[in-house]
C-alpha cells in the first residue's frame, strides 16, 4: 500500500509539474496559398512582445516572401511593393 501511495503521488506530482500554465501565443500568417500558424516562445519574452508590437504596427502586411523552400524555411522581409509578383526581381 505504501508503495502504491507513493507512486501515485509521483504520478500527480509530475503531472502537476508538465502543466504549462502560460499558454503559448501564436500568430496566423495568411497568404493566397494558405495561411502558416506560427507559435511564439515564452522563454523568449523580448523576441514575442516585439513580434506581436511589430504585427499590431502592421509592419508585416503585404509582406514579400524572397526564398521559401519546401518542409524547410520561409524567408521574407521585402516591404513597400504593393504591386509586386512572384516574378518582380528586385536589385
């Protein structure tokens, strides 16, 4: 009996402990393509009140993706060509 109580007690106690109790925040990325689902860190608070300062700025809207690779990465970053396509080249 000792035993099961104290494996029991274990069990609770590293439940307990696995519970993340802030939820991460995410972002949604909407494209013609689809949208991407992006999930900001809270061991990085810097990093995500920047990111959720610079998307409530609207800096990210109408942004260009420069390189994606499948499965990979996607990069972007070019802003202020609204009447752009995936063919414009740039410099």
């Amino acid at each position: 009996m000792m035993y099961k109580n104290t494996v029991l007690t274990f069990v609770l106690v590293l439940l307990v402990s696995c519970n993340n109790s802030k939820k991460r925040q995410q972002a949604i990325i909407t494209t013609k393509f689809g949208t991407i689902k992006i999930e900001l860190y809270n061991e990085t608070p810097l990093h995500r009140d920047n990111f959720i300062k610079l998307i409530k700025d609207s800096v990210y809207t109408n942004l260009l993706f420069h390189r994606t690779i499948k499965n990979f990465v996607s990069s972007g970053g070019r802003s202020g060509f609204p009447n752009s396509t995936a063919r414009t080249i740039f410099g």
